[in-house]
C-alpha cells in the first residue's frame, strides 16, 4: 500500500507541473481525485482491505498526499491566470470592447412567402403535397390532355434527360416543365373529395431575361369535390392573394387556353404599383398572376377520377412573380444569384 502510494504521488507531481493550461489541469486533477474513477479515489477504497493496526498509519499518509497536490494545484493554478493576465494587459486584446455581431441568415423571400402560404392553407384543409422533380413526357404532357402534335410540347423547351430522349410516354424523362403533372400523380393515388398545394421548382431550357429564368417555382392549388363552381375558383385566387400581400387584391379572370384545364382562364391581378392605372410594369393596369380553371375531363380521366361525378378547380402560381411583385423586385435572376447584397435585405 505505501509503494503504490509513494508511486502515485510521484506521477500526480510529475502530471501537475507539466500541465499548462486549466483545462490540461483540471484533466489531471480529475484523472486521481474524481470521487468516481479517480486513482487516488480508489487507492482510499482500498484502505478498508489493509490490516486494522497499519489503518492510522496509512490513512495519514493519504490525507498528506492529497493536501500537498492540493496545495500544488492551487498554486499551478495561480500561475496559470497570473501568466494569462499578464498576457492580455501586454497584448492589444480589449475585454470591455463591444463584441463582433454575429451574422445571422435569414429566409428567402421565396420560402418566406411559400412557407406564408402553406400556412394559410393548411388552416383551410388543404394537405401539401409533393413529388418528384424528374418525371417522364406522360405526366409533363400526355397525361395532361397535351395534343400528340400541340406546339407547347415545343413552347416548353424541356430539360430531357440524356439516354431518355428517343424514348415515348413514361420511359422518356424530363425535369418537370411545371407541377401540374404532379398533382396527377396525386389524383391516382387518392380518393376525392380533397384539396391540396403543391410548391415546387419546376425547368426550362429557354434564354434568360428580367422576366424568365431556367428554373423557377410555381404553386400550384387543387380542389376537387362535387360541387366546385368558378365562383369557389375566385376564392381560392383570392385567398391566396390576400395571404401575400395582406390586403385584398382585385383581380380578373380572362378566357385562356390551357391544355389541361376547361374552360381555362388567365387570371390577373391589379398592379399594386400604379393601382391600377397603367405603369411600366403592368402597361394597362392588371398584371398576369396564373393559369385557373376547372381540370380537363381527360385529366380527371388519367388520374382514375370520374369527369361526370366530380368537379375541380386548378391555379398554377408562378411563385417567382409573386415574391417579385410583393418586395418590388424587377429581375427574376436575383432571386437564384445567391448575391448576399440581394439576399441580405430580406
Ligand atoms: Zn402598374
């Protein structure tokens, strides 16, 4: 028992003056004297084996070996934030200046207003939704009632995917031209009545402007029940449009033509820049927001949904556009740039 002692405080001695900073001294200290796994710790556990006359004995020679590390930590200790004070009056570092403010990031306006509108219709029942970004020409085109021959095939300067191209149908794939396809994907899986959103990026290959960009996101909204009417459809535009900008919206529907919807309108909304009364950036007052309309009977028929029981309302919101009429800004391409002086303002 004395060896091991006169052998542990050799090394707790030696261990001690080696160390150098508080951190290396508290690892040393802790490494004999932790009451739960310390050497020293143990060595006292020990002295209930050794025989009763050696007890008083022993048991001094401990209590003088953990007073003289005590009294060696303490003055290693000392030494050491003496030597640290030290160091910082003689060094050009200041404690009582104010700290650097640490950058913090913030959330692009895109998610901003996308994360707003899920909100708005999760509250309303709506599920969210999402899929794939690589599909195939069945759900871009075929599955949403797209002529064989129709020119938006072309419009839509797909992203083919290399080895896909000669193929047809569900073998030949694309990055998504739009979500719409998606929400077909959706219908063959679920049972109406239902109603859901569906954010996401969608691709073009097509020459970039203030106005266009290769990839972009869109939101698109579908309600399906047995009684939808167009008036149910205006609601839904303005809902979200209200949710956005936080004031109500006037907005237009106008025929158009949409493949995939029947009768398909252009919606659009008055310009908040002029209100209304011509600008450079609307021309005539009203500002083109999304394509809407009740789904095409051969939509409802690819996504297994009978035409003649259930009705539909569809928008397709270009999401970009939105955030770009909301924070006034006039380039598409800053939004993806990732050029901090445009990010940082939001
Ligand atoms: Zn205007």
């Amino acid at each position: 028992m004395k060896d091991r002692l006169q052998k542990i405080k050799k090394n707790i001695v030696n261990e001690l003056k080696r160390t150098q900073t508080i951190n290396q001294l508290e690892i040393v200290y802790n490494k004999y004297f932790s009451r739960k796994s310390g050497e020293f710790s143990r060595l006292i556990k020990d002295v209930k084996t050794i025989a009763m006359e050696q007890k008083p004995v022993i048991g001094k020679l401990l209590n003088d070996v953990k007073n003289e590390a005590q009294i060696l930590y303490d003055k290693i200790k000392d030494d050491i934030l003496q030597n640290s004070k030290f160091a910082i009056q003689n060094s050009d570092y200041d404690p009582t200046l104010p700290g650097e403010n640490q950058k913090i990031g913030t959330l692009h306006p895109i998610t901003r207003v996308k994360n707003d509108l899920n909100d708005a219709f999760k509250f309303l029942g709506f599920e969210i939704y999402e899929g794939p970004e690589i599909t195939s020409e069945a759900y871009a085109f075929d599955k949403l009632n797209f002529p064989e021959d129709h020119p938006a095939r072309e419009i839509m300067d797909t992203y083919w995917i290399a080895g896909a191209e000669k193929n047809v149908g569900k073998n030949k794939l694309c990055l998504r031209p739009h979500l719409t396809g998606g929400s077909v994907r959706y219908m063959q899986t679920h049972k109406p009545p239902f109603r859901f959103v569906y954010p996401g990026r969608a691709f073009r290959n097509e020459a970039t402007d203030a106005g266009h960009e290769r990839c972009f996101y869109q939101y698109e909204a579908l309600i399906v029940n047995d009684r939808i009417s167009l008036a149910g459809g205006k609601i839904l535009v303005d809902t979200i449009l209200e949710r956005v900008f936080g004031k109500k919206v006037k907005i237009r529907m106008r025929p158009g033509f949409f493949p995939f919807v029947e009768p398909g309108f252009e919606i659009d909304m008055q310009c908040l820049n002029c209100g209304g009364n011509g600008c450079s950036v609307c021309g005539d007052g009203w500002v083109e927001m999304m394509p809407g309309g009740p789904p095409h009977p051969n939509v409802f028929k690819a996504g297994n949904i009978d035409p003649k029981k259930w009705q539909g309302f569809y928008i397709n919101i270009g999401l970009d556009r939105l955030v770009m009429m909301k924070y006034g800004i006039d380039d598409i391409r800053l939004m993806h740039s990732g050029d901090l002086r445009f990010l940082r303002q939001f």
